[in-house]
C-alpha cells in the first residue's frame, strides 16, 4: 500500500528523472490509498488544467529539473532545449545575414518551430517581430528557470493555437530562501578565435507563512565566429562580383581583365573566366549575442482560501553580425546603360572588347566593396507583467489575472547600398569597376570627392518591430460529482487576448532601392476570445477518461475549435496504458497575412547555375529571389493519435514507451530556396504562385519566388522511449541513468514518399545522461546521438527512389565534474563534445554543413563557480 510519504517522494523522483518515472510510483494509487493521500498538495502538470497528485497522466511530459540544467553544461535555455530529442530537426540559432539575426528556436518533432509552442509558467510567450510567426527562447533568463515540462504531444484543446508539435512550459522559481551566485565561462576549441562565453547570475529569495519573494538578476554573451576561422572553409563563388551577363551559354563572365580582378580585396578570376567574390572572406557564421534580464516573482496569501500573485520580467538581447559587403540587386539595379564607360559592348570603354557584340544595355552583377561590410547591431526588449488571484469559492477554485508582455526589435545596418545612386555613378564612369576603391586618385581633395561620392551610395538601415500581448483569463475549478471509481473533476475557463504586430523597415527598404537588403514592413492586430472545458471522469477502479475541447474566435480570418480526447488505465501494479486523440490548429499570423513582397539573394548549391558561372558542380552561388505574402492563408488543421505505456518492475528501473501519430492538414508552410529547388529535383509539387524561374539558354536560375501557403497534408509517425534507472551503492554513492530516444517512422507530404533520413531530417536523435554523487562530488557523463542521413534523392524510372551521399550518425560526449564545500560553494568543470567531434561537411542551407541540426565549437570547455547563502 502506497502511503503520503511515498506518493511525494513519486512527485519528487518524477521531478528528478522526468514524467515517465512517475508512473511507477503514482500510477497504482487505489480508492483506498486516495484516501490516505488526500492531503497531498495537487498540481497542475503541462498539458492538462486540472490538478493532480501523480505526474504522470494520460499524456506524457518530461521534465527536466535545475539539477539536470546544471548538468548540461548549457548557458542559455535556448541551447538547452536545442540539444533535446524532440528538436528532432534542429532549430534556428544566432546568424548573420538573417532577418532574424538574434533569436533562438526550438522545432519539436520538425515541423517548424511555428508549430512548437512555448509557455512560462503557464502562459505563452509572445512572438518575436523578428519572424512574427514564431518566439524566442532567448528572452528567458537560465537563471529564473526551476524545471522545464516537455509535452510531446499535441495540446490545443488546451493551450490552443501552435500547440501541433508539443509544448514547452518554462516553470519559473519559487519558494527561495537565500541568495545565490553564479559565475561561469567558456571556451571553443573550433574555430581557435571567436566563440567565447561568459555566463553569471543572483538570485534572492525569502518566504514567510503569507508571503514569499524571489528576484535575480542574470547574464550571459557569446562572442562572434567568422567563417573564415574555420580550417575546411574554402573561398565562397558569389556571381556578384564583377560580372555581365553575357546572353550566351558562358553566363556571367568578367568586366574587368584577369589582372585587375585578382587585384582587388578578396575578388579572384575563376577557370571559366568569371570575376568571383569570396564573401567567405568576411562572413560571421555565427552572430555574437548577450543576454541582460531580471526578474521579479512574488506572492502573499491573503487569508485560508485567498491569495494573490504576481511576476515581472525584464530581458534586453544584443547580436552583432557581419555579412559580406552589399551587392546590386535585381530589376533596375542590375541594369548599366549603353553608353556607360563600364559596359563592356561600349567601344569607348576601357573594358571593350568586339566579340561582346553590338553596344546595348547589359545586366551585370557587382559586389560594392568599396563600402565595406554590412554590419547588423539587433537589440531585443522583452517585458512581461502578470498580476492575479486565486482562491476558494465554497467548493470551487478559481484563478484570475491580467498579463502584459511586449517583445520589441531595434535593428540597424550598415553598409548597404542606395542602388539608384550606385547605378548613376556607374553609368556616368564616376564609379569604375576597375578601380572601386578609389586608387587611381593621388590628391587629397579628388580621394575626398570620391569618398564623398561613396558616403552618397552608402544607406543605413533601420528596422523597429513589436510584438504586443494583452491578456485577461479566469477560470473555475470544481469537484462535479462522487462515482463509485471516484469523483468526476472539471475546469471551465475564458481568456480574451489582444496582439498587436509591426514590424516596420527604413522607407528606402521598403521602396526596394537598398542593395543587399532583405525583407518589407508587415503589421496588423486581431482580437482572440477563448472559452475552455476539461472534465477527468473516472469511468473504473484505475481507468479514468479526460475530455477537453477549447473555441478559439479570432476577429481577423475565423474561428477554430479543438476537441481531445484521452485514458489513462493502471493495468496492474506498476504499470499504466494511455492513449489520447485530439484535433488542433495553427491559426495564420499576421506577419503572413500582411507582409510587402521582399527581395533578397539566398546562397544555393545548383549545378546548371554554379556551371552557368564557370565554378564545378555542388558550388555555393547566389541567386535572386522574392519572398511574397499570401492574405488568402487560412488555419491548419491537425489530428493527432498517442498511444504508450508506463512501468516500473523493479526499485531501480523504470521505463515508458509511446507512439505518436499526428495528421497535418490545409498546411502552413514556408517554401524557401533550398525547398523549392529540392522539389523541383524530386519532382514533387510547388504550390502555386511559387517556383524556379530559369534561363532557357542555360538553365540557370534566374529568379527564385518563395513564401507561405496552404499545401495539403503533413503526416508524421515515430516512437519515444523513456528509460530510468537508479543504483544506491551506500557508502560508494548513488548512479543514477537516464536514456532518452526519439525514432521517427513516416514524415510524407500529400501522400508523396517518406522523407525520413532525407539530409535535414534524421530518423533518430538520442540522449544517454549518467550521473555519479558520492557525498559531495558529483559526476556526470552525457552522450548525445543524431541520426544518419542521405544527401541526394533521385527519383527512378520504376517509381522509386535512390539515396546517395550518405551522411554519418553524429555522436558526441560531454563530462562534467563538480565539488561542494561546506561553505556553500560549488565548482564545475566540464566540456561539451570533449572528443572534439567536427560536423560531416555537407552542405546545407548555404552553408558548409547543417548550422541548425549541428555545431563546429568543438570541444567547448567550461568552469562554474556556485555560491549559496
């Protein structure tokens, strides 16, 4: 018979070890030993409403408690959860040359952070202006986090919209005595410059019978990586550099003799005769980033049955990235006239030459390096203020508050390009493609004219985006009524929330006259009024059914209601059955809805265009590309089915298994360059309006159009195992062994061919955490596992589908060991990827290797210093 003691000590080890543990201990809770457990404190665990006395439910949750975060190594929440299984295809880190240059992601189950929804404490956080469409983990102090809950299953019967892929609830500190400091720092061994990080934090807290306070403060940066710190990185191939299009099967050839190309900065003829730019030259790979955040969390008890609450959050984010110097984009910029002393078909140009055929107008790609870099400086705030109540009416709970938050984007850039006037001095001869910087010049008034004239061309950007969140909620908690198996629980609840978007760019950008400049202004706002029902029936001894179903009203494009059903049976002592299906949505966000059409230049590996350029096949090349908007997007729609099983036969072990089923339907999805040419080698379909626009003559790409829109169906299946075990040696310490496995069976778009090992998305991801404690010293030894994958799909005349390239499982290793003093002092040392284990080099996205499923940091060594009071 299970008593009180051993039913919190069940919470306790679930806390420690995750939800799946919880089972064993919780799950075999009979009428008779309810009774005795009565007054056991019942809590709210992610993915439900009602309370509970066990964590482990009809859903699974996994936690990952501050002693498991300690352990990790990790800085920050975002890198945190970036190394967990259910990230499955990696996410969105720090990058120059993104529009969202300084926020981190998390992508549960790969289908798209915009799908993985974040909550803290409850409540969502809002979207960052940066994508409008999604939110960023960076904004969350580490040192403010108590455990984070990982429901891998979908939740918007409760949680409503984006709640497709899982949800993450940040559970913030509370009931703190003391005060706690913390200093740490690291260092990369991959590249040898670059990549350093600090890390610190106070927290004071102090509680009494009525009242209880916790506050910190917190800190942490990430310096810049350049990519041509790397040891594998070889000189980028940019068609903008000093180039004409020909209008013949060479493409782009050089303006300029060979001589002066490879005589200007990081220019350089290729074979084929083409004047390349190797941006690899100047590139950050990864932005430098920091984080400055305090927080304040407090509250008193008003009376037995009242009391009242509140939290306050303060976070500022800084990047820094370096791009390559701007280039001229496509249309009017990309035009030089005839008669200008740079066209290489003028007979009065130094650069003529008669096999160019008659004088005419010309396009010609040009690398404005007399510039300098573009530099991005992006400042994130991030406010958030909760007040609220909660009590006892009779014999129903309520709670009810009112939320404000804001996240809010200062970005500016500099130097891009004003192309009309780059365009004038080009046709005019002012600007020589010979000669940009200005050496022919040998006075110092014509130098200074000429600098002038650069200052005149040279634009600085700017872009203040704001995500606004006003919330009120309230809701009743109540005992319906006593059955034989036990007593029917029920939540009803309401919340009203206003967003307001704008994310609003400089009115040179928006006018698209800015060279080498991404993105257009969007904004809007739209109202949502929601009303919730969950009720537990317990239809017999060990079975219990849960019921919820939630209507969405947004006041922009409709409404959404999202029903779940799920069980939870104790099949027999120490082992629970659960299975659960709901319906969800994603409801389409602003940014999409409103967004003005943005150019940009994507870099991509595209044989006819890399051999169109003279450079060998599998280069990496710019392209132009457009990104539109699509205001006809209505909601996704999903279906999702988990069936699993919980148990613990022995003392020491303890296990969980579950399957995972989940249907996407009338999909949202963003359809970039690298998916659009994928698709466009697999023969699978592109949605309308979208595509690979191509030169007949030589097939190489002339125009790249991207965006969202409603594509069909999204289906996913895999498995999820959970294993736990705990050996207590007395006076030899304790062990204790945690493996966690995700295993992804079927990802198929409307029906097509399963996905799964396609490069990008790994069939397995895979961590196995051991930690050794004898008195005061601690051990722990973490291996993480990402899946193998295939470069190239081909598809066969028999209908089938050849995989090449093959991409390796990545396995890494990270020790840490730690002393506690009786001072109340703690020191770690440690290192991540100790045996230094280097990303295959496959490129991906533009880039050398897959920058959101891997890192090249290296062996990453640290040293934290913990002082407790």
């Amino acid at each position: 018979m299970f008593t009180n003691n051993k039913l919190s000590k069940a919470v306790r080890l679930a806390v420690a070890f995750g939800a799946a543990s919880a089972a064993v201990f919780t799950g075999a809770v009979n009428a008779q030993d309810a009774e005795e457990a009565k007054d056991v404190e019942r809590i709210e665990v992610t993915g439900s409403r009602i309370k509970r006395t066990d964590l482990e439910g009809a859903v699974p949750v996994t936690v990952i408690d501050r002693a498991a975060i300690d352990f990790s190594g990790q800085t920050s929440v975002s890198d945190l959860l970036r190394n967990t299984t259910f990230n499955t295809a990696g996410s969105f880190r720090p990058q120059s040359g993104s529009s969202a240059q300084g926020i981190s992601q998390v992508n549960l189950r790969g289908l798209g952070a915009e799908r993985s929804l974040i909550l803290v404490d409850g409540r969502r956080l809002p979207k960052s202006p940066s994508t409008g469409n999604s939110q960023d983990l960076n904004s969350i102090p580490m040192a403010a986090v108590e455990r984070i809950e990982v429901l891998s299953d979908g939740a918007s019967a409760v949680y409503g919209s984006d709640a497709i892929g899982g949800v993450i609830n940040i559970i913030t500190r509370k009931d703190f005595n003391g005060a706690e400091f913390r200093m740490g720092a690291s260092t990369v061994s991959l590249p040898n410059d670059g990549g350093d990080r600090e890390e610190g934090s106070a927290v004071f807290g102090s509680s009494s019978d009525k009242a209880s306070v916790i506050g910190g403060v917190s800190w942490n940066s990430r310096d810049i990586i350049f990519e041509r710190d790397y040891k594998w990185v070889t000189p980028g191939a940019s068609s903008f550099g000093n180039n004409w299009q020909t209008g013949t099967s060479k493409g782009f050839q050089s303006i300029i003799p060979a001589d002066d190309c490879n005589s200007l900065e990081n220019f350089y003829m290729t074979g084929s005769g083409a004047c390349a730019y190797n941006f690899n030259a100047t590139n950050a790979n990864e932005a430098s980033t920091s984080n400055t955040s305090g927080f304040v969390k407090a509250e008193y008890q008003i009376n037995d049955d009242w009391k009242i609450f509140s939290h306050t959050l303060v976070a500022k984010t800084k990047s820094f990235g370096r791009y390559a110097p701007s280039l001229n984009d496509a249309g009017e910029a990309a035009r030089m006239s005839a008669d200008s002393p740079n066209n290489p078909t003028n007979p009065l140009s130094p650069f003529y030459d008669a096999a160019n055929g008659a004088n005419r107008e010309v396009e010609f790609r040009h690398r404005f390096a007399a510039l300098g870099n573009r530099d991005n400086e992006v400042d994130n705030w991030t406010t958030d203020f909760l007040v609220g109540s909660a009590g006892t009416i009779g014999e129903v709970d309520v709670d009810f508050g009112v939320r404000k938050n804001q996240s809010k984007t200062y970005e500016i850039g500099r130097g891009y390009l004003l192309g009309s006037a780059a365009r004038a001095a080009i046709d005019n001869g002012d600007y020589m493609l010979d000669d940009p910087f200005g050496a022919r010049f040998t006075t110092d008034a014509d130098r200074e004219e000429y600098a002038k004239m650069l200052s005149g061309f040279n634009v600085t950007t700017s872009r203040i985006g704001k995500f606004d969140q006003e919330e009120a909620f309230a809701s009743a908690a109540f005992d319906v009524v006593e059955l034989s198996a036990g007593t029917i629980q029920a939540v009803v609840g309401a919340e009203y929330r206003k967003e307001t978007y704008a994310d609003l760019y400089d009115s040179l950008s928006e006018a698209g006259v800015v060279g080498g400049s991404s993105g257009n202004s969007a904004g809007g706002d739209r109202d949502l009024k929601s009303a919730y029902l969950e009720t537990l029936v317990p239809l017999m001894e060990g079975l219990e059914m849960t019921v919820a179903g939630r209507y969405d009203k947004y006041s922009d494009y409709g409404n959404d209601f999202s029903p779940k059903v799920s069980f939870r049976w104790d099949a027999m002592e120490d082992l629970v059955l659960r299975a659960s299906y709901g319906e969800g949505f994603r409801a389409p966000t602003l940014d999409i809805l409103t967004q003005k059409p943005a150019s940009g230049n994507p870099t991509v590996s595209d044989d006819p265009t890399c051999i169109n350029f003279g450079q060998a096949a599998g280069c990496d090349v710019q392209v132009s590309a457009i990104t539109m908007a699509n205001p006809e997007i209505s909601s996704e729609e999903s279906e999702q089915l988990s069936i699993g099983a919980a148990y613990q036969p022995t003392d020491w072990l303890n296990f969980s298994v579950d399957y995972y089923d989940i249907k996407i339907k009338n999909l949202i999805r963003f359809f970039g360059a690298e998916t659009l040419l994928t698709r466009e080698q697999t023969g699978e379909p592109v949605p309308a309006g979208l595509g690979v626009e191509r030169n007949p003559a030589n097939g190489g790409i002339e125009l790249i159009t991207q965006g969202y829109a409603n594509e069909g169906e999204w289906a996913i299946s895999g498995v999820d195992l959970n294993v736990n075990t705990n050996f207590d040696f007395g006076a030899y310490g304790r062990v204790n062994q945690a493996l966690q496995v995700t295993h992804r069976i079927d990802s198929v778009i409307d029906g097509g061919r399963n996905t799964v090992k396609d490069l990008g998305e790994p069939q397995r991801r895979m961590t196995l955490n051991h930690t050794y404690s004898l008195n005061d010293f601690d051990f722990a030894w973490n291996l993480n596992l990402i899946g193998d994958q295939y470069e190239d799909v081909t598809a066969q005349p028999d209908g089938s589908f050849l995989k090449e390239g093959h991409v390796a499982t990545w396995v890494t290793h990270d020790v840490q060991a730690g002393y506690s003093f009786s001072t109340g002092t703690k020191i770690s040392i440690g290192a991540q990827n100790v045996f230094e284990k280097e990303p295959q080099l496959v490129g991906f996205d533009g880039r050398s290797y897959n920058f959101n499923l891997y890192d090249a940091y290296g062996r990453v060594a640290y040293v934290k210093f913990q002082q407790n009071f």
